[in-house]
C-alpha cells in the first residue's frame, strides 16, 4: 500500500476517533439539550450516528492536513533563483507623458 493511502486512512482513523470524543462530550454535557433530544426520540441513534459520521469526516479531513504540511522536504536546503543581473534601465531615453485628469471620485474640477 502507498505511504500516502496508509497516511491517510491512518489519519482518517484517529479523526474518526476525535469525533466519537467530541459528539460523546456533546452528549455528555448536554450542550443544546442534546442529550434529552436523542434519548427521547425514536431516531436519536440514528442523528448521534450521523453527527458522529460528518463530525468524522471534518475531524479526519483536518488530522490529514494537518499531518501532510507536517511533512519536511529535504529539497529546500540549496538556494533557487536570484543570480541573474540586474536589469539596467536607461533613463536618458524615457520620455514624460502628460495625461490629463478626469473629474473622478477624490479629484477636482
């Protein structure tokens, strides 16, 4: 399996696992009265399931972000660009355009 798949079925794992944390303290706390919501209605199972499901897949998405800019290149230790001359700009033959203001926003007539 590639190190990248393993990486993120890993860190969906343990996203999935912050989740069922989160949603139990949820429920623990009674936050918004959720407890008494979902031990009181015959679909309470089914709404802690899906809080848990998309608590998970956020939770997962962000440990796999988290964990990919985490990742240390190597290939950043030599320096890239900025050896080139500098640009000489030969100021002898610019030539001053006049351009007339218009009565815009700020300006006046």
């Amino acid at each position: 399996m590639p190190k990248l798949i393993r990486l993120y079925i890993t860190q969906a794992a343990i996203g999935f696992g912050l989740a069922g944390v989160f949603v139990a303290m949820l429920l623990w706390f009674n936050i918004a009265n959720l407890w008494h919501l979902v031990t009181h209605s015959d679909m309470g199972l089914l709404a802690v399931l899906a809080l848990w499901v998309s608590n998970g897949v956020v939770f997962g998405g962000v440990q796999f972000a988290i964990s990919v800019m985490r990742i240390k290149d190597d290939d950043d230790d030599e320096p890239r660009g900025g050896h080139r001359r500098p640009i000489r700009v030969d100021t002898s033959r610019m030539i001053p355009v006049r351009v007339a203001a218009r009565g815009g926003r700020g300006q006046r007539r």
